[in-house]
C-alpha cells in the first residue's frame, strides 16, 4: 500500500513528528511514517466512543495486529497495519504491545494510581515509541540515553495537552498545584540533560527519531518558570519559533 495514507494520518494527528520527519532522508521517511501513523490510530482509538468496553476493543484490535506481525504470518491489510507490517520485526512489535496496552488509561476517567504509574505511562507512550523508531532505522545502541529524551519530550507533551484532557474529563496529573507541576518540569528537563550527556551513544541513523523532542526544552523551561501556563494552555510557542527550531535542529541534528 501507498505510504501516502501514513502520511496523511500522521500531518493531521501528530503535526510535530511529521514536521520532524519531512526533514529526513527519504528512506527513512518510508518506515517512519508507517509507525507514526500506528501511533495516531492507536493514542485516537480510545476517543472514538464512550463506552469504555468499546474503546478497549479498539486497541485489542491493534495489539492482534501487533500479534500477528510478532508471530510472522499473515497480517490483515488495512492502510496503517500493512506498512507497518513491512517495517517491525518480531521484537520491535512485541515492544509496541506495552504502548497500546498503556493507552487503556484513555478509556476510563480513573486517576494515576500515583507518581511513578504517571511515569511509566510516559515511559510506555513515548520511550517505547522512540526507542522502537530507532531501531526501524537501524540503531542498536542508545536505548537509555532515546528513553530520557522521550520521557522529556512526553512530560512536555502532556503539560501542552493538560487542559484538553481536564476538559475530557479525565484527571492528567497526579499533583495539579504549580509547585508539583513545575517540579514535573524540572524532571523532564533533567532526563533531558541526561541524555544530552549520553548523546554519544545514539548513533546517527538514529537522529530522526530523537529529532521528533526538538520542542520538549522550550515546553519544560517555560513550564518550569511560569507554572500557571499550564492550566491556562499557553505553553505552546508561535509557529514561526516552532518552525524555525525544527529548521535549527535539522541541520545541526542536535537535539
């Protein structure tokens, strides 16, 4: 199948890792987009119905995907499942399981048992999807040093999102009050930093797939000084400085 429809499905659900991945070789833009397109379908699946029962259903449907691509038979044809299915081994579509199954926190409007589920739900959505974005480009090393990144880039995220997902009824944050919500940020700046300190072990097939957290310093910095930003939803920058520090960070590939 064309790549076009991954394509699609990726510059309407997720605009920033398009962005990111519009400025990579062409080969690695054809098994990019297929994973990043699976993304979208599975973080929107849980917010196509209320009835929870349904919701899971909808990612039981990506998790058998993800079976059959992990048992290497047949997979069903359908425009995100069969690109994908071209670009996962075994290994990296039994990694993808623990992203799908983390995403069952959108079907119910249960809280974050505490800090460290919250975390490991950042952990499953993000470091997961990086780290399995790295190996589709050949990367072999840098898991720990991808994960940091990702998990600064998720906290970053999830502080933009903070407002939809209270106006959807859902509880985002284990602790809401700004001293707690800037203390967030300071963590997600600090896995930053620590993966900057380990940039030598990614290697360079990798970096398109870093390249996708280009926005996670700005978010967290500002969140960190003016913590109220969150709840009011003015985190995210203009897009001209959005753009313009994709552009920066595409040609010097630092992150």
């Amino acid at each position: 199948m064309s790549l076009d429809a991954c394509a699609e499905i990726v510059r309407r659900g997720d605009p920033d890792r398009f962005l990111a991945t519009m400025t990579a070789p062409v080969a690695a833009r054809e098994r990019l987009l297929p994973l990043y397109a699976f993304n979208v379908e599975v973080a929107r699946a849980p917010w196509l119905t209320q009835e929870p029962l349904i919701a899971e259903m909808r990612l039981q449907w990506w998790r058998d995907v993800l079976d059959e691509i992990a048992r290497g038979g047949p997979v069903r044809r359908h425009e995100v499942a069969t690109p994908l299915a071209q670009v996962l081994d075994p290994d990296c579509a039994r990694l993808l399981d623990s992203l799908v199954a983390a995403r069952r926190w959108d079907c119910t409007r249960a809280p974050f048992a505490d800090q460290a589920a919250f975390e490991a739900h950042i952990d499953a959505g993000f470091g997961t999807l990086m780290w399995v974005a790295a190996r589709v480009l050949g990367a072999a090393t840098g898991e720990r040093a991808l994960r940091d990144l990702a998990f600064a880039q998720g906290i970053a995220n999830w502080l933009v999102a903070v407002p939809d997902l209270a106006a959807r009824g859902r509880l985002p944050l284990v602790d809401g009050r700004p001293e707690a919500v800037a203390a967030l940020a300071r963590h997600g700046l600090a896995r930053l930093a620590a993966a900057r300190r380990q940039r030598a072990t990614i290697p360079p097939a990798a970096t398109p797939a870093a390249l996708s957290a280009w926005r996670a310093g700005t978010i967290l910095r500002r969140a960190a000084a003016e913590p109220a930003r969150v709840a009011e939803g003015r985190l995210a920058t203009s897009e001209f400085h959005r753009r313009a520090g994709l552009l920066i960070r595409s040609l010097t590939g630092r992150w």
